[in-house]
C-alpha cells in the first residue's frame, strides 16, 4: 500500500506505526514493522493501552518481554508501571491507542472487532495517518468505514487509505453488508466472502498443510517469503479488481473496501461453479 500510494517512494522506514492488541496478531505485526524499519508507538489489552512516549518507541526485546506476560496472564500495566520502563510508556486505563498516540502515519487495528469507532477515525485522519490495515476481523465499525472511504474520495492523493480485513457470510443470498462501501452497494451483488488485510493467518496454515502433505520442512525465512509473495498477490488482486468494477476517480486511490470483497466473491463463485453447485 505505502509503495503504491507513494509510487515506489516511501516505505514502513521512519513510519510511526500504533498497533492495537497484544496477541499473536499485534506482536508479529510490531516485529514486522520494526524489521521494516518502522516504529510502534502502541500496543494495548482489554484493560487499556500502552504508548510509547520516547522516540524509539518499542523495540523488539520488549515485545518479547509482553509476550512473556501473555503467557503467564498478565496485563500490560505490568510493563509499563514497572521500574526499568516507568519513564518509557504511559498505560492509559480503560482506552484504546488511536487517540492517545499523537502523529502517526499507519494504524494496525490488530485485537478485535469493532475497535476503531467513527471519532476514533477522524481523530487517526486529524493525527496525520495515511494507511488503516485491520490485522483484526471487522476492526472498524461500519462508521469508520464510511470516514475511511469518504475521505479516500474527497482528498484523492492526500487521502487515507484503508486495507479491509476479512468477514465471512454464508447465507447464500445475504444482505448488503455495512462494511461495504456505497460503490460496492451500488453494484447489488450478494457476497459470500471478503479477504485482504489479514489473510496472512490462514495463508500460513495453507504453507503448514502444504509442508505437512509432503513431509518437508520449510524455514522461517522461507515461510516468510512464500508469505510476502501470497500478501503481494492479495494486494494486487483487491486493487485491480477495484479498478476494473468500481473505476475511481483520477488522482484517487482505488476502494481496497470493493476491491476485495468483489474479488472475494469472485473466487468463492467460480470454485462452486467447478464444484457444480450452479452452471
């Protein structure tokens, strides 16, 4: 997303990156950012956030010692209040990250559903922020959604740019979804299934099946690869898809949101039509 909307320019390199969560999703997404290097201003749990109030932000020792505390079932207040980093982040109690992070440039919702609201939004876009990933299922509301995309149209280049994660329908004939966006309505087509941001979870269990199945053992590094490649494709599919259904503007960014949910279903159908279930 940062290449294409910068044309090959920029990259995660100087990039203030707030992450939400503390899990699986937000840590590798914080390694991640750190070895491309970028900085992560914050993580957060159930119970608040945590921020990082110097320059360097969190590094990746640090990471490892709140993966540590997930383990043994510990809040991140534990970190945050203990003596060693007391000066180094501030837990802000009862609160998610996008409001207390100051600049950023990325959001990576990367906890759960829902949690980047409507104000939450204008205030990433008020803070300076040029890309939203979800790491998380559905981690805008509806709301956000609309902010994100109202935006992505109004400011053209200059615009946020939001990457979907992945919901899941399976009533043969749902409902237009909220977190579709008003091209995508416009388009009444049923929806089975939308995948973008976040598939690299269930791209890596594909590359475990595919080691298991032939009895081999591929690397970190190797997996890694195979998974960048996988993300790049995912990426490529939503934007040329949106390009080709939902024109945009000149000077706009194409709708991620239409994109992948058009190509989404475009898979799901063509594998039931192989499958004979229509023809």
């Amino acid at each position: 997303m940062i290449q294409y909307a910068s044309g090959g320019k920029e990259s995660f390199q100087g990039k203030r990156v707030a992450i939400s969560g503390s899990g699986n999703v937000a840590q590798y997404a914080a390694l991640k950012v750190i070895e491309l290097g970028g900085t992560v201003i914050s993580l957060s749990d159930s119970k608040g956030a945590l921020v990082a109030t110097g320059e360097k932000g969190v590094t990746a020792d640090e990471i490892a010692l709140i993966a540590q505390l997930k383990v043994e079932r510990k809040a991140l207040t534990e970190l945050a209040e203990s003596d060693n980093f007391k000066g180094k982040f501030k837990y802000v109690d009862g609160a998610r990250p996008w409001t207390h992070v100051g600049k950023v440039d990325v959001a990576l919702p990367s906890a759960t559903q829902n949690e980047i609201s409507g104000d939450e939004a204008k205030a990433l876009i008020e803070a300076g922020a040029k890309f939203v990933a979800e790491g998380s299922n559905m981690g805008c509301t509806p709301e956000a959604i609309d902010i994100f995309e109202e935006h992505r149209r109004s400011k053209k280049g200059e615009a946020i740019w939001y990457a979907p994660g992945m919901f899941i329908h399976s009533h043969p004939h749902p409902p237009i979804h909220p977190h579709i966006s008003a091209e995508y309505r416009k388009l009444n087509t049923p929806m089975k299934t939308g995948k973008a941001a976040n598939a690299g979870g269930v791209a890596v269990s594909g590359l475990e099946m595919a080691q298991n199945s032939q009895r081999i053992f591929w690397t970190e590094q190797e997996v890694d690869s195979k998974l960048k490649m996988i993300m790049e494709e995912c990426f490529k599919n939503g934007l040329e898809t949106a390009k080709e259904y939902v024109e945009p503007a000149e000077g706009e960014f194409p709708s991620l949101v239409a994109g992948s949910n058009i190509a989404g279903f475009r898979k799901v159908a063509a594998a039931m039509k192989d499958h004979g279930d229509w023809w």
